[in-house]
C-alpha cells in the first residue's frame, strides 16, 4: 500500500522559534491565528506546540465565556497531536467526542482519529470512526484520502462489497495520488469477484506502474485464460517472463503456462515450466503434481514420474485412480513389478473409473500371479472372473487361475475357490485331487485327522488322483496306524509299497516297512514284524542312523518274544557295543535273559545299568525288577536297599505304593515287625486308594494277630475306612452295576453306578464305580459330565484309575474344552504320575501344547528340551518344541538364537507351526533392524503359507511396518490398505487401519502435495 505522509514546515522552525516568546504573550488571538494558518498550511509540528500552549492557557471561565473558541482550541490542541502520532490524543479525542455538543466538530474529529489509526494500521478501529465521521465536514482534498483510506481498510477486513465503491470513486479521479492503488484493488476486488472485465479494465491501467508491473500480469493472463482467451494469455504470460515483469508472480504464471500446456496436450512444452513451478514451491495443488508426473510420463521419463505419482496415492478421485494406474505402468516399464502391483492395488480399489478398475483389477491379479503370491493370486483372479466373465482379459485370467492352482501352497482357499466353481474346467478337475492331497497333509500337520482322513478319502475316489494316488494311500495307512487302526494301515502301506512306494517327505519305503513292522509288532505277529525290521538294519555300525537303531533293537525284541533268546543276547550285545542311546534298554533286556538261568548275573547287569544310566527311565524298572529277584530268592535283606531307593525317588509315583508294598514284605520276612509295620502304614496313609492298600492291611492283620494285638489291627483298619466286616450291601449293589457292565448294557450300568455312589460314596468300590461312570460318559460324548468322575480319580492318586483319569481329564480340558490352564494342570500331573513311556511321552506333549497355547514360553522352555532330547519324540514334537525355545529366546532379546530355533521349526514342519516361525523369524530380523532380510522373510511367510490367514496377515503388516521404517510410504499405505481390505480377523484389521492413518498423516507432513 501507498503510505501517506503529511509533509512538515520545518523550513519555517528557526523563525518561529525567535519570535515565539513576544508574540504569544502579547496576543492570545493573534497565536491562535497563527496556529490555525500553520495547520491549515499542513504545518502540523509547528501547530502543534502552539494549539497545546493555549489549550493548557485556557481557563474554567474562558470555557464558559468563550466556549466556541475553547472548543475550538480542543480540536485543534487534540488533531495536531492525533497527526503528531501521540498515543494519549486518542483519549482525549474519544473525551471530546463524547463531550462535545456540535455535531460537526465530532464528526471531523471521528474523522481525525480514524486517520489517526489507520497511520497506526489499526484498520478495524479506524473503519469504526470513518463510518461515524461521515463526508459532510471534510475537504475535497481530504475526502479523496478518506475514501482510499477507508477502502483500503475495508479491503484489509476482507469487506470487498464495502472497499470496491470506495476504491472506484478513487480511481476515477485524475491526478488523484492515490489513483493508481484505488486502479489495483479495485481490480483486485473485481478479479475476486469474477467480473474479468472490469478488473481487466483496472490491471490495465496500472499494468506499468512500477509498483504494479510485477503483480499485475500474473492477474491479467489469468483472465484471459478464464475468458477463454487462452492463446491470449500464453502469449502474454510467456511475454511478461521473457521481459522479467512478472517477478512478484513468477512462480504463478509457470504453473498457468504449464496447466495451458498441458491442456494442449503440448507435454514438451508444459514440462519445464510445471518442473520449475513444483520444485520451486513448499507445497503444491495434486493437480499440479499430476500434470508435472503425467508430463515427465509421456517425456519417457518414468524415474520423474514415479516419483511425483507415489504422492497422489490414498484419495478416491478419479485424478488418483489414474496417477496409481500410470504410477503402475511407469513401474512396470522400470522393472519393478512388486511396486507396480502396489499401484495396481490403489488403482482397482478405486470406483472412479469403471474400465480403468477392470484393468487394474486385472494386473494386480496377474502380477500377485507372477510374484508369487499364490493366496491373493487365487483370490484375485477368482473375484475378477466373477465379476467380469465376459472381460477381454478374462481368457487371460482363467489361464492365470489354472496356473496358480497348480502352483500354490494356499490349499484351504484352493479348495474353496474350486468347489465354489459352477462350471470347472477339465484342467481344474484334473488338480483337485491334488488340493485335496495338499489340504488333507495341512491339517496332519495341524493335528486334525479326522478332517484330514475325511479329505483323503475324497481324493481316493477322484477319477483324477493318479498323479498323488501312492500319497494317499500312504496317508491313509499312517492316519489308520495312529489310530491303532492295524488292519487297515498295512492294507494301505502294502498299496503305497506296491505303486512303487514314490518318496515325498515323510512318505517314503523305508518308514512304511518301519511302520509295518511296528504294525505286525503291536498285533504280536513276531515273524512277520521281524521280516520288515530286519531288512532296515542289515548293515548296523556304530554311526547308525536312529530308524536303523530301533529297526534292529525291534527286530532283537521280536528274537526275544519269540523265545529265541541266544539270537536276541547277540543282538543287544552289539547295542551295547555301540552304545547307542538304546545301551540302557539293551542292558535291562540283557538282564531278564539271564535271569532266565542266572539271577545272580541278571542283578549284575541290572546294577551296571544304573550305575552307568543313573537318569535312564529304566532305573526304577531296574531297582524294582533286581528287589524282586532277591525277593523271590528269599535273600529279604539284600533287596531293602532297592526298595528303599524306589521309596525315595522323585518321579515314578506309581512304583511307590507296589515298593513300599514290597518293602514292608522284606522286612517282615527279616523278622522286622515295626518297619513293616512302618512301611505298610505309608501306604495306608499316603496311597489309601491304591491296589496295594488291601494288602497292607491283610499283611498287617497277619503281623498284628501273631503279637496278639488285634485290637490295634481293628483301630488300624477303621482309620483306614476299610471296617473288618464290609458291608453285604455295598458289595451287592456294586456287583449288580458291575454284571450291566459286563453284559454291555451301558444304560443300566449308568443308573446302578449312579445308585451306588448315592448309597456308598466313600464305599469300598466307590473309586471303580467313578471310573466306570465316567467312562460311560465319556463314550457318550457327555465329556462335562465324565469330567468330574476322572478329576475324583486323579486327585485321589495313586489309584488303579488315576492315570488314565489324568490323561482322560487332561484331553477333555485340552481338546474339549480348550480350557489349557486346566489341561496344563493334568498333563504335569500325569508326566510324573505315569511309568510308562508311551504315556510320560503323551503327557509331555499335552504340557508343551498347553503352555503353547497360554504363551507360557519361558515355563515352557525346560519341557520342550527335554521332550526335544526324548527317545520317541516325533517330529511334531520337535517343531513345537522348537517353537517354544524360539519365542522364549525372543522374550530374552536373543534373535539370533530364536532364529536358529524356528529354523529347526521350519525343517521338519509344514503347515501351520511352519507359517508361524517363518513369520517370527521375519519380526526378529526387523526387531534387529535387518530390514531387508526381514522384508525377504516376511515374503517367505507370504508364498509357502498362504493357507495360514493369521501368519500371512501378520506378515503384511510385519511388510508394511518395514517400509514405514525405510520412509517408503507408497509400499507402506499399499500394504496396511491390503489388509483393512482384505482381513478377516478383526484386531489385525483393526491394527491394519491405524498404522494406515499413522502412516497417511506422515506422509502428508512430509508430502510436497498441499492439503
């Protein structure tokens, strides 16, 4: 804005300030007089001084004789100290507004004031008095400045309707100082208000005005450009830069050279001028970023083009839909096909453009096709056919969906996507077989056979299984052996071995034969064991391999069973000689052959045993087997050691009533009343419930009436709930439940049990009446009311019943009732209950699965190496295993370690624990800051798990993550949106979606693109 300034006499001061003194005491009007003249001449600063002097000379009787002249003398007092830019003069101006009684002399001074602060640039104060000061008691002279000067403090309000006359009346008076700023804001305020014609009028006249020139081309060519002239204001605009008179607009008049351009399709030509404008400016219009990436495009320039069209990402226009399909291309001409996936992704999720969709829709699914990522290859490829059967590209896309059938891992939604087909191809048919195979090993592996077998059987049937036909009936033979099913897994195996037996993971001949002997083993058919066992274990050494060890020992075992015990010593000799990890059940074998002639040396071997393997599970076996053949041989003394060893261990609680059974038997038969005495009582005390209970007390009853103490025995035997004369009653009623139970009638069987424990809850049978209810139960599928029965059982251990109700109850909280705090408790209650393998090995792995399901790694930790060094343990058990040491590790921060573990996961693993370490070895590498390695994992997850929802999500969101990291917004938002599209799982989605607006406001914090 043109300041104005008000021009002072100072030319006159050295005059005035010799004459002061004798003329203004001799006459007080002749200084008013002069005063007055000095104002009227704009003399304000000599004025000044004078108006103030008689001001302050005035007195209470002047204002009252003369009041005319003493307001006078205010006015002016207070106007020339209002020009002279006194803060305090405001106040006495709005004193005397409020004051004075002519209505003129207020309206002049509403009129001083409000110049007063416009000097001040306090505008909207000023408009206040300008509207109060009115036009009637100013000047000509004055009038033209008020009127600019309250137009241009309107125009600064943002009161254009209110500044436009103002400025008007103005610009139209020639000669006027303030003409050429009226010409410019009333262009202005036209521009605004689209009357091009009258600013035009305005810009014109000032288009050379030197404070002007710079600002006014940039209005002038836009007009032109808005009136349709667009040739016009090309030419000018071009003009104006090459003259350099557009430097205020510069960067204003390339973007409109550029969108002119543009418009023109003159890509060449839009190029520089929008490149200038967008690199030159903080923040840009999209539209401006689309015309430069669209320009650089068509240049052949698709480095420039990426980098402008990755910005446009994330809105649901039409501009976006068509810089994500461009972005895709640009990507596809450069080689980037995973990136131009991405924008094909942006593109197809857009409605904008129905043809561009289709397309996009199209290339997302063949590049998720090429790329490997066979689960939304499927996906894709199905949704589009489906949606566009008669599409161009639908040739195309059913070959793509053949294609990514034969190839995928994704056999859930494989299987899915070809029954729900309505018409499939014969190429389609031909592979479902093969999804059904490949469906039928995920769920082996995932623990469900019943689902599995169901899918197996499908597939056998299929006309079209012959490429997988020799896998099915390998797993149908191994899914009938795990279920002891024994006929119908060597009808199987014998089909598997006669098509030619072709390898594939854990289908091959050598564990079919091993099985097979295993089979014909259980169904005690020792010959014929021995003939598939023996095969495996021709050529033993010292480095077999484990199935060679066992075959052999196996085949040893059935020599033995079959009472060939020369053959069968000479076979676990050379066990022995090995020292295989079997040298301990070699040894304890050894030793039941010579027992057969020599005690003494079957003892012998018995000892070397527990001294050489004193954590052997066998030792309790050895310790109990060497008591009884000291025992039997009447040498009592000899055998309280072992026994007493058997007393004391840690573990095997189901040995311990039998041992102090028989401990309290080698001390009667040594003359030792009070410690058999002793040994009997623990039983009676600790293990009431036990086989050995009864004969406690009958052994205690002979020790008792030979001391002529039977009163002690009767006291005993009452203490022990177990009364000398047992009830005729409840041995009656039992009996009757027991005859239902014998002759198959289950029913009747319930209701006399259910009758018996009302009548004899503590009874003499009570513990077999709760088994035997809760296995009708049980076999009912009633598992809430079996449940009770076999929790009764195992926390009454030991018992006849207590570890088969451990178990029953463990399963039934685990498979039943997914309740794993509850299953963990009866699985560690059974690991140290039981003394058989088989059963320590199953309750191990009910303990494992049960922390694993609770997250419990680092309690977990101990069990799972200890069922990973176990003879016995299958590769299910090492995987999960495995898996708890991974994520124990990982809670420690040792990746590296956690990472070798999900490794061994991986190698014998794969379905679903498989999909979860290869996702936990991608979030340990990112937790390591291995970005790439952690992206390549992450994509791992993606191609070999599709059939895994949970892991493949969670590495999607594991992608996105990495890219957020690298700065990489384009991939990140592709991918976070991927999931929020596409997630079925409500928290991920939800994580998904919040990382998305994380990612989205970064990115337009740090974006060129301007809101």
């Amino acid at each position: 804005m043109k300041q104005l300034w008000f021009l002072g006499a100072w030319f006159l001061l050295p005059h005035f300030a010799s004459a002061q003194a004798s003329f203004v005491f001799r006459n007080p009007d002749a200084r008013f007089l002069a005063a007055k003249e000095f104002y009227q001449k704009g003399q304000y600063n000599l004025a000044a001084p004078l108006f103030k002097e008689l001001r302050a000379g005035l007195r209470e009787t002047d204002r009252i004789n003369r009041a005319m002249d003493a307001q006078e003398i205010d006015y002016y007092a207070i106007s020339t100290a209002l020009m002279q830019g006194e803060t305090a003069a405001a106040t006495d101006a709005l004193q005397y507004i409020n004051v004075t009684k002519n209505n003129a002399r207020v309206q002049m001074m509403h009129f001083q004031l409000a110049e007063f602060y416009f000097r001040r640039q306090e505008f909207s104060e000023a408009l206040t008095h300008y509207e109060a000061a009115g036009t009637g008691n100013i000047s000509e002279e004055e009038l033209s400045a008020a009127q600019f000067h309250q137009g241009y403090a309107y125009f600064t309000q943002k009161q254009f309707a209110q500044a436009k006359p103002l400025f008007n009346a103005v610009r139209q008076k020639k000669g006027d100082p303030n003409q050429m700023d009226a010409q410019y804001y009333y262009g202005f305020i036209a521009f605004t208000d689209r009357n091009y014609r009258e600013a035009l009028d305005a810009f014109r006249a000032v288009e050379n005005h030197p404070t002007y020139e710079g600002m006014v081309p940039y209005y002038i060519a836009q007009i032109y450009y808005v009136q349709g002239q667009k040739d016009q204001a090309v030419r000018y605009a071009e003009e104006k830069l090459k003259a350099g008179k557009a430097q205020h607009y510069d960067l204003e008049l390339k973007q409109l050279l550029g969108h002119a351009y543009f418009e023109r399709k003159e890509y060449a030509k839009a190029l520089p001028y929008l490149e200038d404008y967008v690199n030159r400016s903080t923040k840009v219009r999209r539209e401006d970023l689309y015309e430069l990436s669209y320009s650089y495009y068509q240049a052949n320039n698709h480095t420039k083009a990426i980098e402008g069209f990755r910005q446009l990402s994330g809105k649901e226009d039409s501009l976006s839909q068509h810089a994500m399909y461009l972005l895709g291309d640009s990507y596809l001409k450069t080689g980037q096909k995973a990136n131009a996936r991405n924008a094909f992704l942006f593109s197809a999720a857009n409605n904008s453009n129905a043809e561009q969709r289709e397309i996009a829709r199209f290339n997302y699914a063949k590049l998720s096709y090429e790329l490997g990522y066979q689960d939304e290859a499927l996906k894709s490829l199905r949704s589009f056919l489906n949606d566009y059967p008669s599409s161009t590209y639908a040739p195309e896309a059913t070959e793509l969906l053949v294609g990514a059938l034969a190839n995928t891992n994704n056999y859930r939604d494989a299987l899915t996507l070809i029954e729900g087909l309505r018409n499939p191809t014969a190429a389609t048919r031909r592979f479902y077989p093969r999804i059904l195979y490949g469906r039928a090993t995920e769920m082996i592996n995932d623990g469900r056979l019943e689902e599995a077998e169901a899918l197996i059987d499908r597939a056998l049937k299929d006309p079209n299984n012959t490429s997988v036909l020799p896998w099915l009936q390998f797993w149908k033979g191994e899914l009938a052996y795990r279920d002891d099913r024994l006929d119908e897994a060597i009808r199987y195996y014998q089909l598997y071995l006669t098509t030619g037996a072709p390898a594939s993971g854990e289908a091959n001949a050598r564990t079919v034969n091993y099985n097979l002997g295993y089979a014909y083993l259980r169904k005690e058919n020792y010959t014929v064991a021995r003939g598939y066992f023996e095969p495996l274990a021709r050529s033993v050494a010292i480095n077999s391999d484990p199935l060679t060890q066992d075959a052999y020992l196996r085949a040893a075992d059935t020599w033995f069973m079959g009472r060939s015990y020369a053959q069968a010593r000479t076979m676990y000799d050379n066990v022995i000689r090995f020292s295989w990890p079997a040298e301990d059940y070699a040894t304890y074998q050894k030793a039941i052959i010579a027992g057969i002639t020599n005690a003494n040396e079957k003892v012998t071997l018995l000892n070397t045993l527990v001294r050489k393997f004193p954590n052997s599970a066998l030792v309790d076996d050895a310790n109990m087997e060497i008591a009884n053949t000291l025992l039997a041989a009447e040498r009592f003394r000899e055998a309280i050691p072992y026994l007493s060893t058997l007393t004391k261990a840690t573990d095997n609680n189901t040995l311990k009533p039998q041992a102090f059974l028989k401990l309290g038997i080698a001390h009667q038969n040594s003359n030792n009343d009070a410690e058999a005495i002793a040994s009997y009582n623990v039983i009676l005390t600790r293990y009431p419930n036990s086989e050995e209970a009864d004969d406690a007390l009958e052994n205690l009853r002979t020790i008792y009436v030979e001391q002529g103490r039977a009163g002690e025995y009767a006291d005993v035997a009452r203490k022990a709930g177990k009364p000398l004369s047992v009830s005729a009653e409840d041995s009656l009623t039992y009996a009757s439940a027991e005859i239902q139970l014998q002759n198959g009638n289950t029913a009747a069987a319930q209701t006399a049990l259910e009758q018996y424990l009302q009548k004899f809850a503590t009874g003499t049978y009570a513990l077999d009446a709760h088994f035997h209810l809760g296995d009708i139960l049980f076999t009912k599928k009633d598992t809430t009311g079996a449940l009770p029965h076999f929790e009764l059982l195992a926390e009454r251990a030991p018992n006849k019943w207590a570890e088969r109700s451990a178990l029953t109850a463990a399963r039934i909280y685990f498979f039943g009732q997914r309740n794993y705090a509850q299953a963990e408790r009866y699985f560690t209650q059974l690991k140290g209950l039981t003394g058989s393998q088989e059963i320590r090995l199953e309750a191990m792995r009910g303990l494992l699965r049960s922390q694993y399901q609770q997250q419990k790694w680092t309690e977990a930790a101990a069990n799972a190496r200890e069922l990973v060094a176990l003879k016995g343990s299958t590769t299910d058990d090492k995987a999960l295993s495995n898996m708890v040491l991974g994520r124990s590790a990982q809670l420690a921060g040792q990746f590296n370690e956690a990472i070798t573990a999900f490794r061994a996961v991986i190698a014998v693993n794969k379905a679903a624990l498989a999909a979860e370490a290869r996702y936990e070895i991608a979030a340990s590498l990112l937790a390591q800051e291995k970005l790439k390695d952690a992206e390549k994992a992450a994509f791992e997850v993606i191609s070999k798990s599709g059939s895994y929802e949970l892991w493949v999500t969670c590495a999607y969101i594991l992608l996105g993550d990495i890219y957020y990291r690298q700065k990489d917004f384009f991939n990140a938002k592709a991918t976070y949106q991927s999931v929020v599209e596409n997630a079925t799982q409500p928290d991920l989605k939800a994580e998904a979606q919040r990382k998305l607006d994380e990612v989205t406001a970064e990115e337009a914090r740090t974006s060129k693109v301007g809101q």
